[in-house]
C-alpha cells in the first residue's frame, strides 16, 4: 500500500499532540504520566510470562510491553569489561540514581576467547555476576553478544586467532568463521539462558551480530539469517536454537537499517541526534503491507560524545544537547540507550583502531564519552558526576511518578608520593630469560606464532632479529609501528606508509632488530579481515631477501615480568634511549585510617552541596570494599608542559614519551605524548595499602617520577613525539 511521507509524518507524531506532550520546554516535565511507564523493576515482576513485546494504542501508536504493563526503555551502556569489577555497583547505583532502568552491554569474544578453545569469565570478565548485580540493584539488561561488536575494541571484538592463515572471512558465511562462532556460542549462550527475562533473570532482549548494514561485505551473510537454514548455524538460529526467548534486535545507523535487519528481530535505529528523517525511514521499514506503524521506535545508540583518538584533539559534544536530545526522545515516547553513560577504560591493549590514510588508535580511556573530563561524559572515568549527569537527573525526576534514589556517594581521590623508578632493564638484556625463541626461515605476523596452543599472540609487540653483513635500503611491510635497530643503537622507524630505510654501511656481520609493536586493530569496515599484526614475510635490502629471523613474542603478561632480574638503575646520564623495563614502589594508604583528604566533589549548576553530601549508600561491590584506598591519576609528564608543578627540566626528570604502566602486574594501558590524553587512571582497588609494584615499559627515552593526581588531564594540542611518528597526521602548535 502506498505511504506518503505526510502521512507517516502524521501518524508517526500525531500521538504527540493528542496526548499532550507537545515540547514547550527541554529543561523539566510538567506532567510524569508518560515517564512512569520506566518505572518497572525486576523485584515487582514475579509472575512472568511473555516478556518483552509491542503493542499499538487507538491513535496507531506502539509502544513496548513488559508482562503487559507498558514499558519505556531508558538505558545506559557501561561494559562490565572497561570497569574495575571493585566498582560495578557503584556505576550501576550512579545509573538507577540518574533514572535510568535498563542497562545494555557488549560481550567481547576476543577478552572471552583469547586463545582457541581455551574461555575465559572470570574476574572482569565475569558476566554472569554482573547482569545478577544489575538485577539486584533493580535494572534490566539488554545484551549484545555479537559475535561481532565494534565497541572501540581490538578487531571488534573477534578474536584474533580467527585471522591466522589460512585466513577466514570475517562476518561471512565461511564456513571456517561460522563454526568458531558456533563453537563460542556453545559456550557463552548457556550462561546466558537462565539470566533471561521468562526464566526468572533481568534480560529483556538479545541483539543480533551489531551495525552489519555498514559492512555490507557478504549480500548473502544476512539472507542466510533471515532463512531456516540447518547447515549453517547463522547468528539468529545460533540465539534461537540455543534457547534465547527474549526480544531480538539489530543495530544500524540510518544508512544500514535495510541491509542489517533480521526478519523476526526489531530493527533499531543509532544516532548522534534527533532526526525526524531517520525515525520515518526506520519507521516505514518496520511498517508491514496492510499495517501501519505496528512496531515501537527505538533508538539503540545515542551518541552522547564520540571516542578520542591518538594525536587528534578532545571530542565534546554539551550537556545542553543532550538533555534536549533526550527530552525529545521521552516526549515522543521513544525508547532509547544512551552510548555511552560510562566509558570506563581500555585497560591493557584492548583498544580499536580505525583507519584514514594511515592507522590511527584509540586511546586508553574509552569513549564515545571520552572520560577524562567532567564536561565530556554522562559519569566520567573515575565515576564522577558531570554537568551532563546532573541535568540529565533533573530531567528524569520532573518526568518520574516516584523520587529517585540518593546520589551515591563518590569514590574517594587522593594524590600519593611521586613514585622514583630506581631499577632499570633494557629490553634487548631480558631476551636470554623469556621463553624459548621461535626460529622460522621468513617471518611471519604475530597471529600466525606457533604459540599459545596454535592461536598466536593476540597483544603487545614482536621481536624479529636477523644477521646482516651489509647496508642498504631496508624494506619491511610492518603493522601497526617498528623501530629498527644495528645491536641496541635505534637506526629509523618504519609503519605502514614507510616501509623503506637506510641502513648505515657496516663492518662485518651484525643484528638486525625489528620491534613491531600491535597499536589496536580496526574494529570497524571491512578493512578488519587485513588487520594482522606484525612483520609480513617479505624483508628485504637492496632486493635482496633477508632470511633466518630468531622471533620474540612480547606480550606483556605477568609471566614476561616475572622473568626479567632487575638491576640498580645507574646514574641519569646514562643512555637510555631504547626501549626499557623500568621498576619503581607507589607507597598507599587506607582511606579508613583517615589519612586522605575529603574527596572532591564536583557540583555543577542544578545540584546543591547539601544533597551530594547528605545522600547515602554503600560502595561495596563483589570482593573487596572499593574505599580502601583511593582512586588516583597518574602523570606522566606527557606532552609538552615540562616544567608542571614547579618541576625543574633537568636529565633525571625528562618527560615520558610512549610506552605502557602496569601497577600490581595489572596494565593500566598505553600512554602518549602526542596527547590528548595526559594521565591513566589508577582504580583503588588495584592499590595495596603500603607498597604497590609500579613497571613502566618506556619505548623512547627513560624518564624517573611518576606522579599521582587527583584529576585527568588533556592537553589541547598533538604533537610528534621522538622516534615516532604522528598518529593523526597533523600537528598544532603546543
């Protein structure tokens, strides 16, 4: 039947102005009818049956339904992955406190499933224990398990084992890709099954693969999910057969609605903003023959900032606009899952890359609400509220029939001694400890390692040394950055855009090292089925191939610690201007001792200092109390204010340059002086009352303190750092 778009238009607002909602302001309510419909809890639904569903009023109008009581989804995504498992439930009060009541997560296979075979729930990883929190605080849960979820991490979150050779095509109906998936979701739906809605649990829907309309890659990929195929275990038979109930759905920006939609899954809709135009495409879509506007809008993705990237500047996007946003999302009465509320932290090297020109990483603290600063996020990194929150809050609780929880109290911050990194070891003196090199004729990428039960190394840097008896011109095809050094003297750099240097004439024969190092895979397009890491196997000089490489596999886990005897550090004139261990002790204190002072409170406009301080709950996750000892920032002196805090520049208190923190034998990530971010964030709970292990893995050129702050910083330009170059390609003026 032939819809104009007048008459969309018409029937998809009418509803608007019939029930009295039309906006007349975007700070409060004047009414909580509508907003009541969020209310439901997982403790006031006992007697369950059909879960999920949609209904339409007499004026045409969908809406959800939850065992029949009509429904709004207000979600928040925090990703039990990027939060210390100390804090889920201080970020989960923070977003019932704000008015949400669903929260929604990825499920990444790549942290589950390392390593071929070998699964992995535990600690941080524990989903289980935090879609249970979630229900117990009184949220609902919307899970995304892929298999693919972009989410700003490595390769998407697939595993990287799935790009040895013989390659498999990703997000296709290989059948090499199709049975990995089916072997993970062997294990991973189970878990899920009795977390579900209709079983007792706080799921209340499932969402099928993430945003395939923009990748476009196999035509047939999303055809096989949409038919009863029995031979190959697609990703919506794959949730079905294995006993998902719950509501299903797909996630596509407006350009991919058509192509990634599953027939017998609700199509929903991401955007950075309120776009009529993108509500009548979905919603003429989700229309059937006969039927008009028979499914509810809404919106899976609200961008509410977008995710830094190294040597590009900070992305911000303004409280203001966001509240807008969202009180146009409830006055229509749309569902909608705030990306993200809390962006937590790429800990160790699980961070994405994507791809313009040249490779570009994200950096250490997540987001598409960039955490570093209180202005750019719903709840910043550390868990503090923001401008952002507060105005968020107040407009949930005019739209509310009840009174929001409390406020939670904020985790304590504090500032620690510097910390004096007396012990060194380069890096090239640790090789006789590691385990046992690999030997191999030509070298080959880090995913292709005869290692870690025939899956390669999914993280970290390579070592390639070969014997060369002549210079000339180097080629090597590196991914993601290479330095190149004669014995321990650093020669030149290489990345994908040059993979051409000179090597200096010598006398007689010496070691040729090449150190790659994995900067993030792309986690978005179809450049994702070349993103091996490494050195590839042609190596060259003067044409010539260069043969017999001697591998190092460097992932950086625990175990690559415990190996390495670290000597005194020697006197600062010493040259260290190649890639170092370097060992210092972070001396803490318990917060209970009363030796720290009163945490920071931020208190934007709208929220007086009386109800943050008179507002109560207890901060106390699953396993140790998270109050302990108090959350830091830790400086590094990266980038270009040298002489910050009234520190002198002299040798022994140079700046850092790029490399790795690890506290505790934890990987808090990477840091960079090309910027924007400037400090990693410390959890607490990470801390030992008294001395704490700190190791810093240096590329460029050593420095001696670290210091703890009680802020993040940015800093508002990027900058080449030495011996490497700019990641976005630009430069301003520091």
């Amino acid at each position: 039947m032939h819809r104009s778009w007048k008459r969309i238009t018409a029937i998809f607002f009418l509803p608007l102005v019939l029930s009295g909602f039309a906006p007349r302001s975007d700070d409060v309510f004047k009414s909580p009818a509508r907003f009541s419909w969020s209310r439901l809890t997982p403790s006031e639904l006992k007697n369950r049956s059909v879960g999920l569903r949609t209904e339409t009023n007499a004026q045409g109008k969908a809406y959800f339904t939850l065992d029949g009581h009509k429904f709004m989804i207000v979600g928040g995504s925090i990703h039990y992955f990027r939060v210390p498992r100390e804090y889920w439930k201080d970020r989960l009060l923070k977003l019932q406190a704000c008015g949400f009541n669903t929260v929604t997560t990825y499920i990444p296979w790549n942290l589950h499933e390392q390593e071929r075979g070998k699964f992995d729930f535990s600690e941080i990883l524990d989903l289980e224990a935090y879609v249970l929190l979630a229900e117990t605080i009184g949220l609902w849960v919307i899970l995304r398990p892929g298999p693919y979820i972009c989410a700003e991490v490595d390769l998407g979150g697939l595993p990287s084992w799935l790009l040895r050779n013989p390659v498999t095509d990703l997000r296709t109906t290989s059948k090499g890709f199709i049975e990995a998936v089916d072997k993970y979701f062997d294990h991973l739906i189970p878990k899920i099954l009795p977390l579900q809605y209709r079983h007792g649990g706080p799921v209340i829907a499932v969402q099928v693969e993430n945003e395939y309309g923009s990748f476009r890659k196999d035509i047939e990929y999303m055809d096989y999910v949409k038919k009863e195929h029995e031979s190959l275990p697609h990703d919506l038979e794959a949730l079905l057969k294995r006993g998902i109930v719950e509501l299903l759905l797909t996630s596509d920006d407006k350009n991919g609605i058509q192509i990634g939609t599953v027939k017998g899954a609700l199509a929903t809709i991401n955007m950075h903003s309120f776009i009529k135009d993108s509500f009548i495409k979905l919603h003429t879509m989700q229309s059937h023959a006969g039927q008009e506007n028979d499914k509810p809008i809404m919106i899976m993705e609200y961008w509410t900032g977008w995710y830094d990237s190294w040597g590009s500047k900070h992305m911000e996007k303004s409280a203001n606009e966001i509240r807008r946003t969202v009180y146009k999302f409830i006055s229509y009465g749309l569902s909608f899952n705030m990306y993200m509320f809390h962006g937590g932290t790429n800990f160790g090297f699980i961070n994405g890359g994507r791809h313009e020109k040249h490779h570009i990483g994200v950096v250490t603290s997540y987001g598409k609400n960039l955490c570093l600063v209180d202005y750019d996020a719903v709840l910043s990194e550390a868990g503090d509220y923001t401008d952002k929150y507060f105005k968020l809050r107040k407009l949930f609780a005019s739209g509310s029939a009840r009174s929001l929880p409390p406020l939670p109290l904020l985790v304590p911050k504090t500032v620690y001694p510097s910390v004096n990194l007396s012990f060194y070891l380069p890096l090239f003196d640790i090789l006789p400890y590691l385990n046992k090199p690999i030997i191999l004729h030509t070298p080959v990428t880090m995913e292709n390692l005869p290692i870690n039960n025939g899956s390669g190394q999914s993280f970290g840097l390579v070592l390639y040394e070969t014997s060369i008896c002549f210079g000339g011109r180097l080629f090597a095809s590196v991914h993601d950055s290479a330095q190149v050094f004669l014995n321990d003297k650093s020669i030149g750099i290489l990345d994908e855009n040059n993979e051409f240097l000179q090597i200096p004439e010598i006398q007689g024969c010496q070691l040729l090292r090449i150190l790659v190092e994995n900067q993030g895979r792309i986690n978005y397009s179809w450049r994702i089925q070349n993103e091996q890491k490494g050195l590839s196997k042609v190596v060259s000089i003067n044409g010539i191939l260069l043969k017999n490489f001697t591998i190092y596999s460097l992932d950086m886990k625990m175990s690559f610690f415990k190996r390495a005897p670290l000597r005194i550090l020697e006197a600062c004139s010493r040259d260290l201007s190649r890639p170092c261990l370097l060992l210092g002790n972070l001396e803490c204190w318990l917060f209970s001792h009363g030796h720290l002072p009163a945490p920071t409170i931020p208190r934007p406009l709208g929220i007086s200092e009386t109800e943050l301080s008179t507002q109560e709950h207890t901060l106390t996750g699953p396993g140790p109390p998270c109050t302990h000892v108090a959350d830091v920032q830790l400086g590094l002196h990266v980038g270009p204010d040298r002489l910050e805090q009234g520190l002198s520049e002299s040798c022994c208190l140079s700046n850092w340059h790029y490399g790795f923190v690890f506290i505790n034998g934890r990987n808090l990530g990477r840091y960079w002086d090309i910027g924007p971010q400037r400090t990693l964030y410390l959890p607490g709970p990470w801390l030992h009352p008294e001395d704490n292990e700190v190791i810093v893995f240096e590329k460029i050129e050593k420095g001696f303190y670290i210091q703890t702050r009680k802020k993040p910083q940015l800093q508002k330009c990027s900058k080449a750092g030495p011996g490497l170059p700019d990641a976005a390609g630009v430069s301003s003026e520091c």
